[in-house]
C-alpha cells in the first residue's frame, strides 16, 4: 500500500467539527454524539482489522476499512480518511493483501492522535 503523505494533513479537520458542533442534538452537539461512537468503535474496528488480515478474506477487511473511511469523513479526521481511502483501493484493485501490512498500526496511532485533538472540542 502507497502510504500517502500524512504532513500537510491536520489530524483534526476544525472547520468540519465546529459544522459538528453548531448542529445540536438533544442537549448536546452532533459532535458531541458522534465521538462518543467514533472513539469506542475506532479501537474496535482496529482490532478486527488485525484478526481479519491475516486471513485475507477481501470482503471482509474492505468492509472494515470502509466503515473507517466514512466514519473518519464524518467526524473530519481526514489522516485517517487518507489512509483507509488508500486501503479500500488495495482491496477495489484485489492487490496483495501484504500491501496493507502495518495499515492497522498506522490507523491506531492516528485515532489516539485524533482523540487527543478533539477532546478540546468536546463541551
């Protein structure tokens, strides 16, 4: 997998979070709401993602890396949104699984790195 250039991208996507959070819902923001469900489910989806790669059932872990990718969109976490974007292409073109090694370690650090970030966003 061709790792993309994570330097330019903030790990946090501000603009898009303080959209997130003028939107409420019930007595909170949509960001609030939806972090809740992104920091519990990013370790979750992580950890299936280790356990289905050695296996390399396609379906499967295109089906993984595609919830991240649009949960990562969602709450503007464009690194993570980068790299899952290069990881459903590897698993769209059926390139060799081996090409997503370390995909896993990657996404980890960058959810902690997100929610680090967002954590000042939260009210």
């Amino acid at each position: 997998m061709r790792v993309p250039d994570l330097t330019n991208i903030e790990p946090i996507n501000e603009a898009h979070v303080r959209e997130l959070q003028e939107q409420v819902v019930g007595v909170g923001s949509l960001f609030n709401r939806l972090y809740s469900i992104f920091e519990s489910e990013g370790p979750e989806l992580i950890a299936e993602l280790r356990e289905l790669l050695p296996k390399g059932v396609q379906a499967d872990i295109h089906e993984v890396i595609h919830k991240m990718k649009g949960s990562s969109a969602a709450m503007g976490a464009d690194r993570i949104y980068a790299l899952t974007t290069e990881g459903v292409l590897v698993c769209c073109s059926e390139g060799e699984f081996l090409d997503l090694d370390g995909l896993a370690d990657l996404l980890g650090e960058e959810y902690t790195l997100y929610c680090l970030e967002a954590k000042r966003f939260l009210s």
